[in-house]
C-alpha cells in the first residue's frame, strides 16, 4: 500500500504546473486529429479523423522547429451533394516540418503560438480506381497554444489551414488541390 501511494504522489508531482528553466530544448507528442475540408475539390472529401506524432526542438525560449508525422481516414464523392461512392481515403502528411513562433516568453503555463511550414502529402486511391491517389507539396499556417502541467508534460491544441496540390497522375487530368482546416491535440513529453 506504501508503494501504491509513494507512485501516486511521485506521479501527481509530474503534473502539478511548477516553475523551471525557460522552455528550451527537445519535446516527443501526440495525439489525435480531425480534419475538415474548406474549399471543395474533386475528390469532395469528407471530414477525417486519425492521429499525429510530433518531433520539436525548441532553440530559442521564443523558436521551435517542429517535424510531424500524421495520418487522417475519410471517405469522399466526386460530385457536389453526389453520394459518398469512394471510402477509405487516406490523407498523410510525412513529414511536415514547420517553424513555431511563441508570443509570451520566459517560462509560462499557457504558451500560445503561430506556426507555418511546408509539408510532403499523399492522399491514398480509396475504394475506387479514379485517379483520387495522389502526392504534393503543401504549405500551412497554424495557431495554437500549450499548457504545461508541469516542467515535463504538456496539453497542447492547434488549428492548421493547409493548401496541398496534389498530383493523380501523369495523364490527363493529372492534378487537384485539397484545402484541409487540421484540428490537433497532443499530449508531450519535454527533455
């Protein structure tokens, strides 16, 4: 009974906000992932879930570099209020590499953030054979914030606006864009 409670203090001590060092350094995350679509584009893609993993090095209490990896599911159609007739579209973004700017510094609990970057994406074939697959060079801004439960984990949550044109093939028509609004959370573990 002493060791269950000597792990349960150790463990509340982990999450409890306390003050440390500026915010420098290397961070692990993940968590999970929502996308919908702004703009429609054929495919018309309908909104998708999945997850994501993040690798962050924070330079400067106010800079970070950022590498993620993350993978979304949806199903789509191929004409405007058509029936979803393609499943299984799968959105992945390897890597994503952005840089992340704070706007407080010094070490704070609650450390918001704007984001751009440039991302490598595939969008998967589906269920049906219509030229949906395909890969593009995509940008993105973002806005968020984390909030530290103490010096070693974080909660954080971000919006991203990405505009990716992807190629579907080497024929005719060979390329269509997707805009998705990618809604993150995470949980990270700060070294």
């Amino acid at each position: 009974m002493k060791k269950i409670f000597a792990l349960f203090i150790m463990m509340a001590a982990l999450f409890l906000p306390q003050s440390g060092a500026a915010r420098q350094g290397f961070s692990l995350g993940l968590g999970p992932m929502g996308n919908i679509y702004v703009i429609d584009s054929v495919p018309i893609l309908d909104p998708g879930i999945g997850g994501s993993m993040f690798f962050q090095y924070r330079f400067h209490d106010q800079v970070a570099f950022e590498t993620t990896f993350f993978l979304t599911a949806q199903d789509g159609k191929t004409t405007p209020g058509g029936a979803v007739n393609d499943t299984g579209i799968l959105l992945l973004g390897m890597p994503v590499a952005d840089i992340k700017l704070f706007f407080l510094g010094g070490d704070r609990t609650f450390d918001p953030y704007i984001s751009t970057g440039l991302g490598l994406y595939w969008l998967t074939e589906g269920s049906n054979n219509n030229s949906t697959g395909g890969l593009g060079l995509g940008t993105q801004i973002g806005l968020g914030f984390d909030y530290y439960l103490g010096d070693v984990v974080s909660l954080g949550f971000q919006g991203i606006f990405r505009s990716v044109p992807v190629i579907t093939s080497l024929g005719t028509p060979n390329s269509t864009a997707i805009f998705p609004y990618s809604l993150m959370g995470n949980v990270a573990f700060h070294f």
